[in-house]
C-alpha cells in the first residue's frame, strides 16, 4: 500500500513538477504567471498523439517535433499575444487575465482540431510494464519520473553555465540594466517562454500513454502546476519540482489513509496555508539563488 | 444652474423604462428571467469592481464568494426556518466576514500570488461544496430551495421577483457609489495607483485592501443568495473557477473603476452569454477573444472607451467653432 501510494506521488508529482517549472521560468523571465500552462501540456499531448499514433512515426521523432512544435509555439505566443499586451498596459493582473483568455483559445482551437472526446494514446515502449518489488508498473510512469529530473537539472546547469542562460537570469532580474550590457532581452524574454512551452510540451507527452489526452486536463494541470510552484518557492527550479512532489504525495496519501473525497481540498488548503504563512515556498528564493 | 442639472439629469431618462420592462415583456417570460439573472449579476460586478477597479486587488474567487452567499442563504433558511428574506442579507454579511477573515492574511500579497490565493480559495470553497461533511449541500446533485416571500407575498413569478431584485440592485448601485466617492474611496483609488505613496501619505494601505474585501464579499455573497431563491435550485458548476472569470470579463467589458460599469458590462456580458449557449463550443472562443480584445484595444471598457469617444468629438466640435469665428 506504502510503496504503491509513494509511487502514484512520484509519479502525479513530477508532472505537476514539469508544468510547475514552466510556471517558475515564466516568472523569471516575465515576472508574470502564465495560467495557459497546463493547456500547453495538453497541446503537447495532442501534437505527440498525432505524430505518433496519426501519422505513425516513430516515438524519438515523434517526440522531438512534438518539442519542436511546442518550442514555436511558445515563441508565437510571446511575440504576438504577450508582448503587446506589455507594452499597451503595465499591470501585472490584466496579463494574468491575458493568459486565460489565452488558455480559453487555445482549449476552443484543440476542440476544433482534435475533438473533445478524450484520447487514448498506446504505450510507445517495447516493454509496456516493469515489476519492482512485487508491484507492477507502466514503463512510461518510470520514464516520466526520469524525465523530469532530467529536465530539472538540465535547466538549472543550462541557466547557470550557457551564455543565454545568464543572460536570460539577467534579463530578469533588471530588464534594464541587463539590456545596457547588451543583451537582448526581447530574445532572452522569448526564449524564456519557448523553453517553458516545451517542458509542458513534453511533460504531455509522457501524460498520454498513462491518463489519455483530454482537454479538461489542462486546467486541472493549471492549477496543480501553479500549486506546486508556490509550495516549493516560486521561481525556484528545484523547488517547482519539490513542491510538485509534496503536493502530489499529500493528496495520495490522504486519498489512500483518509479519503479520496478529501485529496483535493487538502491539496488546495495547503497551498493557500503556505501563501499565508511562508509567501516564497519552501525553498526561500533569497537564499537558494542559482 | 437650473438649466444645467436639467440637463444632467436628462440623460438618465431613458432608464425610466426599465421598471416598465417586465410589462412590455409579458409575453416573453423568458427575457423576463433573463432580466432577473442581469440584476443578479448587476450585483457581484458592482461588488468585483470595489475590489478590482478602485482598490486594484484581481481577484478569482467571485463565483466562490457567490457560492458561499447561495448556499449560506439556502442552508441557513433550511436548518433555522428563517424567512428567505433575513438569510439571504444573513448570508452576505457571512460571506462579507469570510472575505475579511480571508482578506487580512491575502493583503500583504501583490501580483501573482494574490491571484493565486483567490484561486486556491475558489478551489477550496468548490470542494468543500462537492464533498460537503454529511452531503449537507446535496454534493454534485445540488439542493432545491424555496422562493423569497415577503409579508406573505411570494415572488415566485420572475416578474414579481425582477421589482425586488431591482430595489435591491438600486440600493446597492447607489451604496457603491457613494463608498467610492467617500474617504474610502479616495483611499482604495490612492492605493490603486501607487502602494508606497498612499502609505506615505498616512493611508493604512492593508486596513482599506481588508475593507474593500469586505464589501467585494457582501455584494457577491448577497447576489448569490438572490440567485439561489430565483433558481429555487443550485448546484456546485455554477461556482467553479471558470465562472469567476466570468464576472471579471464583465467588468472588464463594462470598465474597471467606473459608477456604471460594472451595470453596462454585467448586463452585456450576460445577454451574450446566453446567446453563446446555443453555441457551446464557440463559448469559450468568443471569451478568450473579447478579453484579449478588451485588454488591448478598450481597457476602460465601454464606457471607459464611449467617454473617450464624446471627448474627441466635443472638442473636434470646439476646433470647428473656432475655426469658423
């Protein structure tokens, strides 16, 4: 039961994690939150569905246009709906409000594109299930855990050594003196969003052998995604992906000890517990700077 | 003088036909009901806009607020036997304490995080309305309730219920604004426009962000409750998250920190949202589209954008009369 629940949390978490890094390098690179997250997850869903099980290719490229897509995908949604909503006002709640309606779009396009039925995307590993200790899992649920450490140490050494990544750091901790240095913080700013894009992107990928693909995922990753970045520090890298496991490992072991009724408000209590309490997460932003 | 109030007062004439809208509308008792639902939401716009046009504070939890009003109302009158009337004001004054219980640790976030927080507790409020301790709110299946009686008359036809819905919506339109036009309005407004200065000048900046949350509340709250007794049934889809940016695009529509937007885009925002449900899967589309297009090109709205407009043309009309003198 143990073992069961404590992988079920893993692997819940470190989807919210990759949806929760997303949300974590937006605001680091814009300041501002992008609640279309989770539907961008849902278009890489899609987009993985259709290379894959439409068009037959194999998983690799399937994979890698599917991340590619994504990748242009954030860059269009930067430069044409974010950026001149920057300029035209300043507040940061009318972006917020932006992104829904960015998410609501992108919701009605994929309805349009792919049907509102949900859909089932086959296992894309020769091995569909591998036995640890006595219980049984989908190979993909392993491969996604993986994916996201993955994704998170890779971003993290990518913001700290590449050269973009240092200026993607700068460009978001003064937009202006960053720019006197000479870097472009138009292009680091895009960047920023087009990684993130892609890491949703490829967080539903993995998302679809295990749950299907379904529009009303996405909001439900929304939240869960923002959820685990506020609990473990926004705009921490490690923390996106800690929160993601905390609050993945409270609502399955509260639906497993206590009862399934009760998960989510137990999740969402805690989130709003943590913004009272301690405003910058678990891993405070201040001390653990990258 | 005289001649000028004449004038000012003139163009409110036209609203005299609104009391005399369910008579020419007899026959259609369904746009009568429509009517009763805009009053409803008249309400909680005017209320989301204290708290978002004046005092600056975006919030995601409207349809919580509206869920706390409805089923508080619809409980209380269920368990106590108190008159519709009393727990419907009894509701939003306990939606008005919730929101100020709530509002005291929210007031130190900015940004992100208050938008976070009001979606958590929208969050919150949907589940405990789901899975309610004892199914006391009837779960997914929702709770049917009675109609408001006053002195023995009860309003249960939707034209009866539109003249007390509309003494309501007056009453609370006109309390709105004279709130903004008083201290407190100046000093949600002051807060609005820049934090650090409103402190400066002597302005307890988290006492008015609480305040403007207490009456974000009631007004919400008590809008939901009238909207509980019209139904006569609620269930737990009319106070999910989606429906909180609902009331925001009505008064982003209407425009944000105005005496009559909030009833411009409440009305609007609803007519439309009814046409759109013939045509469900265009709902959303057409959401997304007139946000974007309200935040770029009116973000004062329509009645932000309609003043604009007359001031271009009046002083386009004064350059002419210079011109030709």
């Amino acid at each position: 039961m143990f073992i069961n629940l404590l992988m079920s949390a893993l692997l819940l978490g470190s989807i919210y994690g990759l949806i929760g890094l997303g949300y974590s390098l937006i605001y680091r690179a814009s300041g501002i939150m992008n609640l279309a997250q989770g539907d961008l997850m849902c278009v890489g869903g899609f987009l993985g569905y259709t290379f894959y099980s439409i068009y037959k290719l194999p998983i690799i490229p399937s994979i890698l246009l599917t991340m590619a897509s994504t990748f242009v995908i954030g860059c269009i949604l930067e430069k044409f709906v974010i950026r001149p909503i920057f300029r035209k006002s300043t507040t940061t709640s009318v972006i917020i409000l932006a992104t829904v309606a960015v998410s609501y779009i992108i919701q009605s396009l994929e309805i349009v594109i792919w049907g509102a039925a949900p859909l089932a995307v086959p296992s894309f590993l020769k091995t569909p299930t591998v036995k640890i200790f006595g219980v049984i899992y989908q190979t993909e649920q392993l491969l996604t855990i993986a994916v996201a450490l993955i994704c998170m140490f890779a971003i993290h050494i990518f913001m700290k050594v590449s050269n973009t990544g240092k200026a993607m750091r700068a460009a978001a901790m003064d937009p202006v003196a960053a720019r006197s240095c000479g870097i472009n913080v138009d292009k680091t700013t895009r960047i920023t969003w087009a990684i993130s894009t892609t890491v949703a992107g490829l967080a539903g990928i993995m998302v679809g052998p295990i749950y299907g693909v379904t529009i009303t995922l996405g909001t439900a990753m929304s939240a869960k995604g923002f959820a685990s970045a506020v609990v473990g520090g926004y705009g921490d890298m490690y923390g996106a992906i800690l929160g993601g496991f905390v609050i993945s490992s409270l609502e399955s072991f509260s639906a497993g000890y206590i009862s399934s009724a009760l998960k989510q408000l137990i999740a969402y209590a805690t989130v709003l517990f943590i913004l009272f309490v301690k405003p910058r997460g678990l891993l405070n932003a201040e001390s653990v700077k990258d | 003088m005289g001649k000028v109030s004449n004038k000012k007062y003139l163009k409110y004439l036209p609203l005299l036909i609104i009391p005399f809208l369910p008579l020419i509308l007899a026959k259609y008792s369904y746009l009568v009901m429509l009517l009763c639902f805009v009053e409803i939401y008249v309400i909680a716009t005017t209320g989301l806009d204290v708290l978002y046009g004046y005092s600056g504070q975006i919030t995601f939890a409207t349809a919580g607020f509206f869920g706390i009003g409805a089923y508080g109302s619809v409980l209380i009158h269920k368990y106590t036997g108190i008159p519709v009337i009393l727990t419907i004001l009894i509701a939003a004054i306990l939606s008005c304490l919730i929101a100020l219980i709530f509002a005291y640790p929210v007031s130190k976030l900015r940004f992100a995080f208050l938008s976070l927080s009001t979606i958590s507790f929208n969050y919150v409020i949907y589940q405990l309305i789901t899975r309610s301790p004892g199914g006391i709110t009837g779960d997914f299946n929702g709770i049917f309730t009675d109609r408001i009686t006053l002195f023995g008359i009860s309003f249960k036809e939707f034209q009866s219920f539109f003249y007390f819905g509309l003494v309501c919506t007056i009453i609370l339109v006109v309390l709105k604004i004279f709130l903004i036009n008083s201290r407190v309005g100046r000093a949600f407004l002051a807060i609005k426009q820049n934090q650090h200065a409103a402190e400066g000048m002597g302005i307890d900046y988290r006492k008015y962000k609480v305040y403007a949350f207490g009456v974000y509340g009631f007004y919400v709250g008590f809008a939901g409750a009238l909207y509980a007794h019209l139904v006569g049934f609620i269930s737990p889809e009319t106070f999910a998250e989606t429906q909180s940016v609902l009331f925001l695009i009505m008064a982003m529509v209407g425009g944000l920190g105005s005496n009559w937007g909030p009833v411009i885009g409440g009305t609007i925002v609803l007519l439309l949202n009814d046409a759109l449900g013939y045509f469900q899967q265009f709902q959303l589309l057409v959401y997304g589209i007139l946000l974007i297009l309200f935040i770029v090109f009116m973000p004062g709205g329509i009645i932000g954008e309609g003043r604009k407009l007359i001031a271009k043309i009046k002083s386009k009309k004064e350059v002419d009369a210079n011109v030709e003198s």
